[in-house]
C-alpha cells in the first residue's frame, strides 16, 4: 500500500498506478484508500501551491519577466549551439 501510495504521488506516475495495482493482484478495497490518500495529498498540494502564487501574482509576473527576458537568451544560445554542433557533424560525416 505504501509503494501505491508514494507512486501516485508522484505526477509523472500518477496515471499508471491504478491499472498496476490492478495487475499485480491488489484488491480495490485495499487499494482505493492509498489511491485517495495520495490523491488529496496531491492535489491539495497543487492547491496550496496555486492559491500562494495567486496572492502574489504581482511580485511574480515582475520577477518572471525579468528572468523571462535572460531564460529566453540561454534559449538562443542553447539553439545556437545544438544548431553548429548538428552542422559541424554533418559536415564531418559528409567529408
């Protein structure tokens, strides 16, 4: 029950968990609980998480722009760079 717990809590994972149980042979009486558990843990998490970013969602649209316009010139570069490494190699294979 702890395994099926802590997976669902995991978002990446979340989805998964229920058919899994199902498979490996879990009752749903015994895996129904662990399930919603996690399920409440979770999301009341996201609602928490969600409720503190609206209630200074001014402060953080100023900060997010701020770093938006620097996450958006590591982006150019990061381009930049994946683009002369995939011609470069190009140019390599071709010879």
């Amino acid at each position: 029950m702890w395994g099926i717990f802590l997976s669902r809590c995991l978002p990446i994972y979340r989805a998964v968990v229920p058919p899994f149980a199902g498979m490996m042979g879990v009752s749903a009486l015994r895996a129904i609980p662990a399930i919603a558990a996690a399920s409440a843990l979770f999301y009341g998490a996201v609602l928490f998480v969600a409720y503190r970013l609206g209630a200074n969602w001014n402060a953080l649209s100023h900060a997010l722009g701020d770093i938006g316009i620097l996450l958006a010139g590591v982006a150019l570069l990061v381009t930049a760079l994946l683009v002369a490494a995939l011609i470069r190699r190009r140019v390599a294979r071709d010879g």
